[in-house]
C-alpha cells in the first residue's frame, strides 16, 4: 500500500506486525478470511485437512498488520492473531 504522504511521527511509531496461526482441522476452506483481509496476507492453498478442505496459507505475513479482523470473521474459530509484542513477552 502507499501512501501519499508520510506521516509525522513515522520515526516515533513503530508498526505493529502480527503473526498467523491456524488449527488445520478446524478449518472449513469458507475462504472469508482471505476475502476480509485488508492486507492480502492469506491465500488458499492447495493444503487439505483430515476433511479434504484446502486450507489457507499466510503467504505475506510480514505485512500483517494485526488487525483480527481474519480471526474475528473465522466461523469456525480457526485462525488466531498474536503480536510481535506479545509473542516476546509470553517467550521470556
């Protein structure tokens, strides 16, 4: 995405990155997390799970965002979102 102006305090903000996590047999292939993303970091691949649906890929994770809205959306509970933050502070 670019932007056309860059914003004041980009020195002083660090950008929140995400990290993707998926329970293969729980997801159904819907394909609404793909779709949602406002990044386009998921794609489906051709992955299948004990029930033959073709599980989703983070094929960009570097520019997830964090958002939650792909695990928020998920109606199968499929997809969770942790931070960098977070994942530093539950390693130590």
């Amino acid at each position: 995405m670019k932007y056309w102006r860059k914003p004041l305090d980009q020195d002083k903000v660090k950008p929140v990155h995400g990290r993707i996590h998926l329970l293969p047999e729980r997801c159904k292939g819907c394909g609404f997390c793909v779709k949602f993303c406002p990044r386009d970091v998921l794609e489906e691949s051709e992955r299948v799970n004990k029930k033959g649906y073709h599980l989703i890929d983070a094929v960009r994770e570097d520019e997830c965002v964090a958002c939650g809205l792909c695990e928020a959306i998920c109606p199968d509970f499929a997809i969770s979102v942790t931070t960098e933050d977070e994942m530093e502070s539950t390693s130590v």
